[in-house]
C-alpha cells in the first residue's frame, strides 16, 4: 500500500532485525543533530532551513531504508544522551527529547516546501517516525536490561509533543498513533506500562478517536483489549503488586469516562472486552455491562409491575460490533452441527456431545487461560444461539424472544452436564448479557428463569445461578439494568420461591447478605447498603 499506508505495526515488525549501519554513519548523524540542535534553540529559522537541505542533499530524507535508519539512529542517540543524563546527580534534562520533537515537527511542518524531494507523504512520515521509536523501545526494554531498569518518561515526553501534529496532520493521526500503542502495548514493553495508559486515555486522543466512529472506534478497541490481556493473568490469580493495583485503577477510571462519555462503544464491544476479563473482575465487567445508548431512557428497574415484555425496546436487538462468532468459525464442523440443530432438526448425538467440545485441549492453551474451559467459545456461544433464537422467532419481529424449545434444550443441556467450574462460567456468559432493554436481555433473562424452574430435581444449578446473579449486585454501582430485573423477578415471583432453599440459608452470613440485597432489590436504591463486600476481589 505504499509509503503512506504502511502502518506504524508492519514497519516495527518487518524492520525488528535491521542490517547493521554503515561505519561512522551514527557519528555522522549526531552532528548533523547537534548542528540542527544548536540552530532550534537559537531560533534561527533561516539556518533551520538550510540544514532541511543539507539533510535533502544527504539523501536521508527520500522514505526509502535510509530514512528508516536515519530516523532509528537519531532516536536511539537523543534517549541514549538523555538517559545518561536523568541518571546523573543533576536535575532532570530533557533538552534532547524536546529538540528532538521540535526537529520532528518542523519536517512535519515544513512538509510541502520539501515534498518533492521525497516519495513519502506527510504521513508517511509520521508513521516513519512512530515505527523508530517504538524499535528503540522495543531495543531498550529487551536487549538493555530487565523491564525494572526501563526509563519511560523519556519516551513519553516525546509521544506528548507528537499528539501537538494534529493540526498538520489530522485525524490520521491519532490512527497511527493508535497503531503506536499496539506496537507498544504492554504484553510487548511491560516498562512503558504506565506511560502507556495515560497517553491511551489522553484527551487530545481517546476523543478523537471515539468521535471518529468509522475509524476510531476498532483502534481503539484493539488496544482496550491488549491492555486487559496484560492485566489478566495477574487478576485472575488476585494477587496484585502495588504497580497492578495503580494499573487496575487507572483502568476503571478510563472504563468509567467511556461509559459516561461514550457508552455506545462499551454497548457494541461489550462481548470482546468480556472475552479477556476474568470472571473474578466482577466491578470491571459490571461497569461495561452498564452501559446504554444515550438516546435511551431507561424504565427505573424497582417500578412495581413493571411490564418489561411490553416496553418498545425490549424486541429490538441490539447493535454489536464485536465478532463474537469467530471463536465459533475455528471449529466449522462444531459451527455446521450447531447450525442443523438450530434449525430444528433433532440430534440426541450433538446435543450429548456438545459439553465436551466447550475444553480446551493443547497444554499451552490451557495454562495461558488458567483453566480448561474455552471461556471465549462458550461466550460465543450463547450469543449464537439468542442471535438465532431471535431470528426464527414464531411471535415475530415486533414481539420479544422468550426462553423455549431449541435454545432452551441446549442450554438446559449444559446447565446439567457440565462440571460446577464450567458450568459457572456457562452461566456467567448468560448473564453478561443482561443490559439495557433489548432482545437479547429479555432472551437471557427468560433463559436463566426457565433453567432456575427447571433445576427441580438439581439443587446445585439453582445455587449456581444465584450465586452468579448476587456476586454482580454485592460490588460497588453501577449494576446492569437487566440484572436487576432478573434478580427482583427470581425473589418477588412465587413461582420460584427463592427464600425456602438450603443453600440461602446454609449460613448467618449467607443468610444476612441474601437478605441485604433482597432488601435493596425489593426497595431500590434508597434502601440501607449492602453489606460491604464492595472491592473487586
């Protein structure tokens, strides 16, 4: 796609193992830089220029390999001077970062008045840049030491100047810089962690690219999901250093504003972000889970008989932009019987078969998920079949989708044979589907009553499904308007007389929270706290 399109990921990956320089040729570049340097701090615009030629005439400047060395070389002697310089006794000096960027956005600037000496465009050229110094990154997180001694204020000074191109470059951007962040992201430079999420979250770009639907919005995506990958495997096993903690928080306070200011965009990835969070993050996920569109008015949840079936969104499905299905499209043959039985046809086989296919099988999958469940399958999954459900449905369009037939038998299915961890997890993909009104939260709370009535004769699942639905309402607010409809229907209705069973009961402290948050499901909001089991664990 030529120089302009090349993205900030191809070039890292594809120029990781650089040919060595030609000898002398960094001692060349560092004067050129210390003549360019002394001329930006004079001011002198006319001498800045005719260095612009001098670099023109030294042909490092055409976006051919040489500009990529040229940039990779004066990177690498600017953080080398200034880290020898943030490790001496003195105050701290950035004075080579910012000429640095102040050389970048001159030649990004100034662009016209060079470009056709050069096959690269403006932001080509930015791109350029943005590919020198996540290799110098990459360079200085594995090949100079352990993440412990990585310095990362540096190249994060140098990140904040770039976001001041904007008013050269545009919304382009904020793009490559997205394209950056996932070059970058922290699973690949755990050093720059922290830096990392700050610019991620940053007003001049976490905006702009949400306000770029079209574009912005996968971007941003992609690198939401790369930091929650990082995070996971420290979540899962709850036990986090103090660096994860501040890590963890900055992350509910970025997931905070989304849902404030962009909570269309939690609605409509909702799925792939529940995709990477362990289902110990209970706040984390509930905060996503909140979120709805700002044109809707959400029916207050504690109404008295409030008539969900007959509200005007509740047949309507809604807009998702996550690819749930893809982790259905790795197993075509699964995906081709799943289809047959959807349509209707009966198949005792598949419906015996269908818990075994729902494990992990290589080793190494299994220890990277830290458990033998296909978390990503099963989530898929049941989205499949509410997508199915709702598109065969024999009340029609304008009419919710309840629980019944196919969809019910499988699930059903799962919900006895399954062992207690997979079956947890099973049930927790249900419910992450409780949101605002639409036709999947009317689907999955009809489904997860009619499994509760059905478990006449399996204390377990009933136990199971409380468990599932109470752990989400015991954290801290927000709390998703579908879990608590589901949750005031299971204890208000006598049909499924929640009060009488054991394991309410089995003790005190059991028996005093159940209590709690009947209370607040059953008087609203205004009723005493619950119990303080509010912290993620």
């Amino acid at each position: 796609g030529g120089v302009e399109n090349a993205s900030v990921v191809g070039m890292v990956v594809k120029k990781t193992r650089d040919s060595p320089d030609p000898a002398g040729m960094r001692d060349v570049v560092t004067g050129t830089l210390d003549q360019w340097f002394a001329q930006l701090q004079a001011n002198d615009d006319r001498a800045i220029m005719q260095s612009m030629n001098s670099l023109l005439q030294q042909g490092w400047l055409k976006g051919d390999d040489g500009t990529d060395r040229f940039l990779r070389i004066a990177v690498t002697v600017c953080f080398d001077r200034c880290l020898a310089g943030l490790e001496g006794p003195g105050p701290d000096d950035y004075t080579q970062i910012d000429c640095l960027a102040k050389f970048i956005v001159i030649l990004v600037r100034y662009f016209e008045e060079w470009s056709r000496s050069t096959t690269m465009s403006k932001l080509g050229l930015v791109n350029k840049v943005l590919a020198s110094i996540a290799k110098v990154m990459h360079t200085h997180q594995w090949e100079r030491g352990d993440r412990t001694t990585f310095n990362q204020k540096p190249f994060h000074r140098l990140i904040l100047h770039l976001l001041d191109l904007h008013d050269s470059v545009g919304d382009a951007l904020v793009l490559s810089l997205a394209d950056f962040l996932h070059a970058v992201q922290p699973r690949l430079v755990p050093g720059f962690s922290f830096s990392w999420l700050e610019i991620a979250s940053h007003r001049n770009l976490m905006p702009r690219l949400l306000h770029t639907r079209g574009k912005g919005w996968g971007p941003f995506q992609r690198i939401l999901v790369g930091f929650f990958r990082y995070l996971e495997p420290h979540l899962r096993i709850a036990q986090l250093t103090e660096p994860i903690k501040l890590l963890y928080k900055g992350l509910l306070r970025v997931l905070l504003i989304l849902l404030h200011d962009f909570p269309e965009f939690l609605c409509e990835y909702h799925s792939s972000f529940c995709d990477v969070i362990p289902s110990s993050c209970i706040q984390l996920r509930n905060v996503i889970l909140s979120a709805f569109p700002r044109h809707m008015l959400l029916p207050d949840p504690f109404t008295p008989q409030l008539k969900v079936d007959l509200l005007p969104e509740i047949s309507k499905a809604p807009a998702m932009l996550s690819t749930y299905a893809n982790a259905l499209d790795k197993h075509p043959l699964f995906k081709a019987e799943l289809d047959s039985y959807l349509r209707g046809r009966p198949n005792a086989v598949f419906l015996a078969d269908l818990p075994a296919h729902l494990f992990l099988t290589s080793a190494g999958d299994i220890a990277a998920a830290g458990t033998r469940v296909n978390v990503p399958l099963i989530n898929a999954l049941v989205l499949y079949v509410a997508s199915a459900a709702i598109a065969h449905n024999p009340q029609g369009p304008s009419k919710p989708p309840s629980a019944g037939g196919v969809s019910l038998d499988l699930f059903m299915k799962l919900s006895r044979d399954l062992e207690t961890e997979a079956r947890y997890l099973f049930l927790n993909a249900l419910a992450n589907q409780l949101r605002f009104p639409n036709a999947h939260t009317h689907f999955f709370s009809s489904s997860i009553l009619a499994l509760f009535q059905a478990a006449h004769d399996k204390e377990v699942v009933r136990e199971q499904i409380t468990r599932v639905l109470i752990e989400r309402l015991i954290v801290y607010k927000p709390h998703p308007w579908g879990l608590l409809i589901t949750f005031i229907e299971l204890i208000k209705n006598p049909a499924y007389d929640l009060a009488r069973h054991d394991f309410v009961r089995s003790s005190p402290e059991i028996e005093q929270l159940f209590q709690s948050v009947s209370r607040f499901c059953l008087q609203g909001p205004s009723s005493p706290a619950i119990p303080a089991a509010g912290a993620e664990s």
